[in-house]
C-alpha cells in the first residue's frame, strides 16, 4: 500500500458502531425512568417484592410501602443539593392513589378497591365484638385498631364496643345510599352518606363502631361518656375522628362520633394536636415540600419530619428523597390521591438528621379555601321530635342517580368541575326521619 492511499472503513462497521451508540442511549433513558420523546412512553415495569421503600417507624406505626425502585441520580438531585444523607427511590405515579394518606371525600374518588384486605372477624381481639363474620379490613391496620380496643377495656372495663362497618365496595355503598334515599330522603342522605365511589370505607382504612344499649340493640356509638375517651385517645394508635362536629362544611360529612380513619401515629398527632380535619392537613401539608424542610411533629418520646413531594406529570415515574440508613431513619410513603406523596421519616434516633435544622413546627394554613360555601351545618336531632311528611322527598327518591356526578361512568375531571352540585340538596332540612339506616358514611 502506498502511503499516500486512505486507510478505508467498510460502510457496515460504521454502522454497527452508530447503532450501538444509540441502543445504549435508549437504555439509559429506560433505566432512568424518562420518556424517550413526545411520542409513546415506556411503559414501567414493577419491581421485585425485596425493594426497600420503607421499614416502618420505630413506633410500630407502619404505612404502606408504595412499588418503587432504586434511582440513579438524575434531574431532582442535580437541581437540588441533596444531603449527604438522603439518597433517591423512584416511585410510579400511579402509587399516588394507594397508601393510608389518601383523601377519599365529596371531591376525590378513591381509585382503589380495598388492597391488601383480611377478615376482621378471624383477627380481632377479644376486647371487641365484630358485627359480622365477613367483614374486612386493610391488613396494615389490624394490630392499631386491637392495642387501641384493648387498651379501651383497660381504661374503662368495657367491652361493649363493636366494629358496625368498615371495608365497603362501590357497589355495597350503592345500596347503601340508594336504601338511605329512600328512608329519609336526598337531603339528609346527602349530609351523612358519602356519594358511591367517594366513600372511605372503598379504601379499607376506616372502621365505623356501635355499641349493645341496655336493651341489646346495636346503637351507633355517640361519643358521650366513656365513649369519649375514643375521641381523646385514638391518635396514640394512628386514628383520627374523620368528621368532627366543628369541620362538617369542609368534610362534606356531617359529625360522627363512630367512624375512626387510620393515617399513622405521626400524622394523627399532628391533627389531634391542632384541631384540623383531614382535609386541611392533606392541602396543608403541599407547603412543606422537602426543599422547605418539611414539617417536624414532635410526639414527645417519637419525632417525625413528614414533607410533600409533587408527582412529575412528565414522567411515569416520581423521584423521592429518603434517608440513606433507613435502619436508623425509618421512613414511609403514601400517595395523597390527589397530586403526590407524603414522605414520613422517623428521626428520633438520629438528633443530626440534615431535616432537623429546617423543619418547620408552625402551622399557618387557611382552609377557608376549603369550606363548601352552600353546605349548611344540621342537626337532625332538633328536628326529631317534629311531626314530618315523608311524600315530598318519596316522589324524588330516584333525582340524585340523574346528577352527572353520581353517574358510574363520570370521570375523575369533569366530576371535581361538578361537585358542588351534590350540596345543592343540603339548602335546608324540612323533615327527618329519627329511624335513620344504621350505616352512615
């Protein structure tokens, strides 16, 4: 070969080395949960069961761990300087929807069907009855809800407490609110039945309680005398008393001193200790975002910083920080089922976790925003001794199922565009009927 001819490359090899370069670009987009263009987007595979989402908190308090994968470091930690002791985890969007954080009420439909369910019945304690043989409950919460009964026998030497109602499919909710409609009437079925779909009880983190009155009869639990200490004490268990007397045009659901949510211990303590509703801690917490610190809850022997985290509508997936030791710094998860997740870190064994030095303890949310403005407050007892006509709402018995929102196949959108229009029926309460259906929400 002359040393003036050009060293040739064949037109194949060329190509070869251009696809491998572009395979290997593909695959670190995949691996990094991105989509690779505008177009079709890969779809997310789940991961394996050994995944390490969360070990719990130190105070046997455990939310549910979401599916989540490892993360390579990418776009969230190289705008934000993530401490040295935090590391990322990558959680799919859809997760949003699923954990014991997630507010199903008038506006936000649960898109779960009770996971993880077991038969209450088979699992209880003895300290309380169970209305029914086949009634079911999240798994996550069965040990709380036996220590917090146990623990009620302790303190008053009672055992007439009974679980009344708690998982509840869309389709048992149906005919519980079409039955209600019938005996009592729109307006007051409005006030104390949540719409189908929009029921806690679909979720499987809420239980609804009675009690044996002198006459042996079930009676739902009304808060008053040694019942009160359930009220008082239910957040040392992770519950809180969903629907207060003092929020009732914010929940959308009139006061039930019987139903009891399951949130977690750290999150309980924070809405017992300020007197909000769920619905003001779920809005509330959007402004405790991790680059703001969070929010620190200090329940004396146990301290916790829980902050928000947005989804990423950009991708499948979401990035979330959590502690690198999760052995010392055990941490939860849960979707808020509405726009991102709560993240939940145990710090009491770890005083210089990089959170303490930011995290907020004051609370300045305004749920004005919050309050249903044509919702009226009702007690239905000052009407019960009233002589009443049940006709006027027996010929409108079926008008609630001709509402777009109340529909089967209503769509989550155009549903939280319409919701107001359930309340339209709650404008005054010109009759009641004192043999209300033993199930409310």
């Amino acid at each position: 070969m002359k040393k003036t001819d050009k060293m040739s490359v064949p037109n194949g090899f060329l190509a070869l080395i251009v696809l491998l370069i572009f395979i290997s670009g593909i695959a670190t987009m995949l691996v990094s949960g991105h989509k690779i263009s505008a177009g079709a987007a890969p779809t997310p595979t789940k991961p394996s069961s050994d995944t390490d989402v969360s070990s719990g908190a130190s105070s046997g308090d455990s939310l549910s761990g979401l599916s989540s994968q490892a993360a390579a470091p990418n776009a969230f930690e190289e705008k934000s300087n993530l401490p040295s002791d935090y590391r990322l985890i990558t959680v799919l969007n859809e997760d949003v929807y699923k954990g014991p954080l997630i507010l199903v009420n008038y506006k936000y439909q649960s898109m779960i069907d009770g996971e993880n369910l077991v038969n209450i019945y088979e699992n209880a304690s003895d300290s309380i009855g169970v209305k029914d043989d086949d009634m079911f409950i999240n798994e996550s919460i069965v040990e709380p809800i036996n220590k917090f009964f146990d623990d009620f026998k302790k303190e008053k030497d009672s055992t007439s407490i009974l679980i009344s109602s708690s998982y509840r499919s869309k389709e048992a909710q149906t005919k519980i609110y079409k039955d209600s409609v019938k005996a009592t009437g729109e307006k007051s079925t409005a006030y104390y039945v949540a719409v189908p779909g929009f029921s806690e009880h679909q979720t499987g983190y809420c239980f609804d309680t009675a009690v044996y009155n002198y006459m042996g009869e079930m009676a739902e639990l009304d808060g008053e005398g040694d019942f009160g200490w359930l009220a008082e004490n239910c957040q040392k268990y992770g519950f809180i008393l969903r629907y207060p007397s003092d929020k009732t045009n914010i929940t959308g659901i009139g006061y039930e001193a019987w139903h009891f949510r399951y949130v977690g211990v750290p999150h309980a303590t924070f809405i017992q200790s300020k007197k909000i509703c769920f619905e003001e801690y779920i809005e509330g917490m959007k402004d405790y975002t991790f680059e703001k610190g969070g929010l620190l809850i200090d329940g004396g022997t146990s301290k916790w910083v829980a902050f928000y985290m947005p989804k990423l509508d950009a991708f499948n997936n979401t990035d979330i920080p959590v502690p690198v030791d999760s052995a010392k710094c055990p941490y939860t998860v849960s979707g808020n089922n509405i726009d991102g997740f709560i993240v939940t870190v145990d710090v009491t064994k770890d005083p210089t976790n990089s959170l303490l030095n930011s995290a907020r303890t004051d609370w300045s949310f305004d749920p004005s925003s919050l309050v249903i403005q044509d919702f009226v407050d009702y007690d239905p007892l000052s009407d019960s001794d009233k002589d009443t006509d049940s006709s006027s709402d027996a010929d409108n018995t079926g008008d609630w199922e001709d509402d777009p929102f109340w529909g089967e196949d209503s769509d989550t959108e155009s549903d939280a565009e319409d919701y107001e229009s359930r309340f339209d029926y709650v404008d005054y309460y010109d009759e009641y009927d004192e043999n209300y259906s033993e199930s409310g929400e």
